[in-house]
C-alpha cells in the first residue's frame, strides 16, 4: 500500500510538473489568440467597410449607365438621328461601273488570325462578299499561324477569292512579336494602304453581314470628327452549352449598356477589337498600334479619344461571333481582358490627367467610370466580398456585416446585368455563381496588371470551333487534350471550394445568419469549375 501510495504521490507531483509546464503556454497559445483577434478583427471591419463603399459606388455606376441605356431603347435615339447619315452617293447615271464606284471611298478590311483551321473561310468569305465595288475595296489577311498546314489553307482561300476579282493580300510574318497589334502595324505600313481612307477590322470567327461597310461608313463620311463605329456582337453558339448561355448574358449587357451609355454620353467607349471601322487618320493621329499590352485594342481607343476624336456604337447592326465554349479557353481569354486594362490604365492614368484636348468631365469619365469603378473595383469586390470576407466571417462573430450589403446590393447588381438577354432570366442564379468563381480569376489577373507581374503579357488565343460545331469533327488538338484526364481540374478553384465549404458548415453549425444559404451553393459552384464539369467538349464523331 505504501508502495502504491508513494507511486500515486509521485505521479500526481510529476503531472502537476508537467501542467506547470504547459500553463506558460496555454498563456501564451490564449495571449497570440488574443493578439490575433485584435488585429484580424478590427482588419475585416475595416476591409467590410471598404467592400461595402465599393459596392455602392458600383452600384452607383451600374444604375446610371442603365438609365442612360433605358432613355436610348424608349425615345428610340438610333445613331442615324444623332449623326448625320445618308448612304453612299452613287451617280445615278454612271458611264459605267468604274466611273459609278467612285462615289465609293477606299476602305481596307483587315482579318487577323493565328492557327484558325476552324473559322478562317467563315470570315474570309464573309468580308469576300461584302457589298461594296471590288475596285474600292482592299482585304488584308494577317496570318501568323505557325501550322504550316494551316498556312497553305488559308492561302488557297485567299487565291481562290482571287481568281473571283477581289483584291485580297496573303501576309504572313516569321514571328509574332506584338501578336495581334504587331501584325495590324506592319500591314498598316505597307504602300497601297496610303490609298485608303477607312479600315474595318475582324477577327477570324467574325462574320459581318453584306452590308456591314454601307451602315457604318456613312457616318464617318459626312461627320469629319468620328474615328470609330463599332458594331455588336451576335453570338451564332449561344445555346451550345450552359457556359455560353452566361457568357451571353455578360456580353449583351457588356454591348446593349456599357457600350450604349458610352456611346450616348460621352461619345467614347472601348473598342471590341473587331466588327468595327477606323477612319485611319485618327489611327494615325493616335500614333497607330502599340504592342505594350494586350488590349490594343482599348489602347488605340484611349489614346484617340484623347485626341478629340469621337466614337459611335451601332447597336443593331450584329456581326456574328463566336463564344468559347472550353472553360479553359475561357480563363485564358477572361485573364487577359482583366489584366489588359488594368495594366493599361497603370500606364496612361496620367497621360488621361495630363491630356489637353479633353475637358476635366471626360477625364474624370475616363479614370474614374471606365477604368476605376468597371476594370478595377467591379472585379476586386466581387472576389474579396462575396468570396472570401463574407465566408470569412462565419469564423469571427466580432465581425458583423449589415443585411443590404449582403443582399440587397448584390440583388440589384444582377438585376441589373441581366437586363441585356431577358430569355435567360431563369438562369440568373448560376450566373451569379459562375461570375463569382470568374471574379477569382479576374481579380487576380487585375493585380498582376496593376503590378506587372510575370503574366501581364501573356496572349494565348482563345480556341474556336467554327464549322466542328456544325460537323462535329474534333479537331486534332482536342483529341489529345482529351487524353490527358489531369487537365481537366482547376486547383485554384478546388482550393477556394474546400474553403467555403469549411466556412458554409461552420456558419450553418454555429451561426444564426443563415449565410451559409449562399455559400454552400457558392463552393459547390467551385468544386464543380475546379473539377472540370463546365462547358463543352468537342462532340465526338
């Protein structure tokens, strides 16, 4: 007994050692949870209050295009009241058809294209047949493919559109230094291009109508002051896949609001790249293409405006596009028109301040409305609002962020957007998710703009199927993309959809506000993009 008593006594004393032990740093361990809280919390607040200044000014920003935008669609103020326009003056009684197409000016189409087997006769035959004299009428394909295949095709195309009495022009370069901007400025150079007055542009999976020339270019013959008339975009695969029905719904409102509002208030917008027409003295004037980000094309359009040009958006005149329908594609395109115009405004913030043939209102209009609310503040709220503070608060009770940020602001943000394609208001919700998992994406391409960070100028071409759809050929580099199982999942978003899910069953157990409503179908959202399971595969044959 005295043994056992004595080995009971030892072993007390040497546990009370070993809690004397431990106390300092369970002092410590609660000290550091202490500090943590004190700096963590008072850090979310102030974070909360930034997001929700930040969703008021876009708010803000949202309502006022879409009143301007409404005003347009109701009083039916088309371009042509605006502007004058009257169609091309042709001769009633011409000798004959080359004295009648005088009355034409000269205008040059350029079609840029990089490895394009699928879209590149849909193009080119639509410029091909645009209505306008053959002998007024330069065509320009700008081919930096590096598949010599592809090369040889599309010089056949060419030869062939030839042979029919159009003056069409193969060029081809041994690089792609600038990519699309380096291969518009070297063919702007050439001799015969000094005979043109106007140049319109499009991309390779664009599809003009036939009378695209006879709708824009009479407003920039008879208003001296216009260097730009960009036409919409319609999408012919829209109703591929899920992914391009959203797609549709950001781009419409992207066209039918953002552009419209520019458009009709300031006389000033982005270029989309493509379905537009230049009148190349402003290009000139604006010192031409520049090859320092990827998004020459809104280069080009800040640096003319500046200049005192004047910009008109033709919202019923529709080119047909295409939309990408591989998510991956779709991240690679999304990056760089994030990271574009954040890099962009990083350089030309103070050539904007500093500009002289502009009034203070259309440099506020330019930093502050089209740059800072649209390309910078849209993106990071959206990402570190609905993402990351408000999961993040399930964890930290301290923190309390008021019901209409929650959900009154974002209502009327998606309200908003989707006014642009009403036949798809049913999907409104996985638009909401699928533009939340997007803001990750976006927002950190905005950041590696602002910073220049590794990839700022990374162009990758987005993948396009062009006639496959209709074929349902897969296209060699599908086929081998389709081998490769591991490629399909996304860890950055797999990454974020763990964490909300964490954050979701933590609310949902220990939280009385019912946040976890949204973030459960929110890290859902997540897994199910990380995983691979949006989009479309090239149908099999």
């Amino acid at each position: 007994m005295e043994e056992g008593n004595v080995s009971t006594t030892e072993a007390l004393g040497m546990a009370g050692e070993a809690l004397g032990l431990f106390l300092p740093l369970l002092s410590a361990a609660e000290g550091l949870r202490r500090a943590a809280a004190a700096v963590v919390v008072p850090a979310m607040r102030a974070a909360v209050a930034l997001c929700l200044a930040m969703s008021m000014m876009l708010v803000v920003e949202k309502l006022s295009m879409a009143t301007v935008a409404l005003y347009v669609k109701l009083s039916r103020r088309t371009p042509e009241k605006v502007y004058k326009w009257e169609p091309v003056p042709v001769p009633a009684a011409a000798e004959d058809a080359e004295v009648g197409s005088l009355a034409y000016p000269m205008v040059l189409v350029q079609i840029p294209m990089f490895n394009e087997r699928e879209v590149y006769q849909i193009s080119i035959a639509a410029v091909c047949s645009l209505s306008w004299p053959y002998d007024r009428l330069i065509i320009q394909v700008l081919d930096d493919s590096t598949d010599l295949t592809i090369r040889e095709l599309v010089q056949e195309e060419c030869q062939k559109w030839f042979k029919r009495g159009r003056s069409i022009h193969y060029i081809s370069r041994d690089n792609r230094n600038g990519y699309k901007a380096g291969a518009l400025k070297e063919a702007m150079e050439l001799d015969y291009v000094k005979k043109c007055d106007y140049v319109a542009i499009f991309d390779a999976d664009h599809e003009p109508p036939f009378d695209f020339l006879l709708r824009t270019i009479p407003f920039l013959m008879h208003n001296p002051g216009i260097a730009l008339v960009q036409a919409r975009w319609k999408f012919v695969n829209a109703d591929q896949c899920l992914m391009t029905r959203i797609q549709e719904m950001s781009l419409n409102y992207h066209f039918k609001v953002e552009q419209q509002s520019g458009s009709t208030t300031m006389e000033f917008f982005g270029f989309n790249g493509t379905a537009g027409v230049w009148r190349i003295i402003a290009i000139n004037e604006a010192e031409g293409w520049k090859e320092r980000t990827t998004v020459e094309d809104m280069d080009l359009a800040v640096r003319a405006t500046l200049q005192g040009w004047k910009f008109v958006y033709v919202g019923d005149l529709k080119v047909k596009s295409e939309l990408p329908s591989n998510y991956k594609a779709y991240r690679y395109q999304q990056h760089r028109w994030a990271c574009g115009p954040a890099n962009l405004f990083k350089k030309m913030a103070s050539d904007i301040i500093m500009a002289k043939k502009v009034s203070s209102v259309k440099k506020f209009f330019l930093i502050y409305n089209f740059f800072f609310a649209r390309r910078i503040i849209s993106h990071n709220v959206t990402f570190f609002f609905y993402c990351i503070l408000i999961p993040a608060s399930s964890f930290v009770p301290q923190v309390e962020i008021p019901k209409w940020g929650v959900f009154y602001i974002p209502l009327a943000i998606t309200l908003l957007n989707s006014v642009g394609t009403p036949r798809s208001l049913h999907l409104i919700l996985v638009w909401i998710f699928f533009e939340s998992v997007m803001s990750l994406h976006r927002c950190k391409a905005v950041f590696i703009g602002l910073l220049e960070a590794g990839r700022v100028n990374e162009w990758v071409v987005t993948e396009k199927l062009g006639n496959s759809l209709k074929t349902k050929q897969i296209p060699a580099d599908a086929k081998k993309l389709s081998n490769k199982f591991w490629e399909r999942f996304h860890f950055l978003e797999l990454g974020m959809g763990i964490f909300l899910l964490i954050s979701a069953c933590y609310n949902c157990a220990f939280r009385t506000n019912l946040y976890f409503i949204f973030i459960f179908p929110l890290s859902v959202s997540f897994l199910t993009m990380g995983a691979g399971y949006v989009g479309t595969c090239i149908p099999p044959t």
